[in-house]
C-alpha cells in the first residue's frame, strides 16, 4: 500500500462550501474510490494560505489519477467553482514528497 500526499488549492471565502460538499460526499464516488484501492484519505486545511493538504492510501493509482472516470469528471466540475483548476476542472493538484514517516 503506498502513502500519497498532495496540496491543492481553496478559493477564498469557500471554506464552509468545501467543508458542506465533503460532508456530503457523493456514495458513488466514495464506492469508486474505495473499489479502486483508496483508503485512509483525509483533507486538512491551512487556514493561514487556503492551501487543502490530502494524505491517502492506494494500491496503485490515487485519486488525483482517475480523471477518465464519468464520475471523477462530474466531481471536478461540481468542485470547480471554489477550487483552483485546471482546464478540464481537474484540481490543481501538486505531489508532496514525504519527508518523515512515523508508524
């Protein structure tokens, strides 16, 4: 199982809104995620930055890599207009490297 982590980036003014749509997560993402070896993903907020730090678990391809699925791609869209994104509404999404690891 690998450790993946990734910051993204939060509009001003929208962190209640991001909170409400995770709260509320779709089951059918939550079900894809789970189905494709995602676990144990949590999202922190820097208050200071708006900068959302993700750290998750997969067997392979994490979250950030299933932009084929209809799913996914319906997700971006809804998250668009409070997040930094690319052009297909993909979150900007920038790897962090693990620099220390405590069991």
């Amino acid at each position: 199982m690998k450790r993946e982590a990734f910051k993204m980036y939060l509009k001003p003014g929208f962190e209640k809104e991001y909170q409400k749509r995770h709260s509320e997560i779709w089951p059918e993402l939550v079900k894809l995620l789970k189905s494709n070896g995602v676990s144990d993903y949590s999202i922190f907020w820097d208050k200071e930055t708006n900068v959302l730090y993700a750290v998750q678990k997969n067997d392979g391809a994490g979250s950030q890599d299933m932009g084929d699925n209809e799913i996914v791609k319906k997700w971006w869209d809804y998250m668009a207009d409070i997040m930094a994104v690319n052009p297909d509404n993909s979150p900007v999404s920038i790897p962090l490297e693990e620099v220390f690891y405590m069991e």
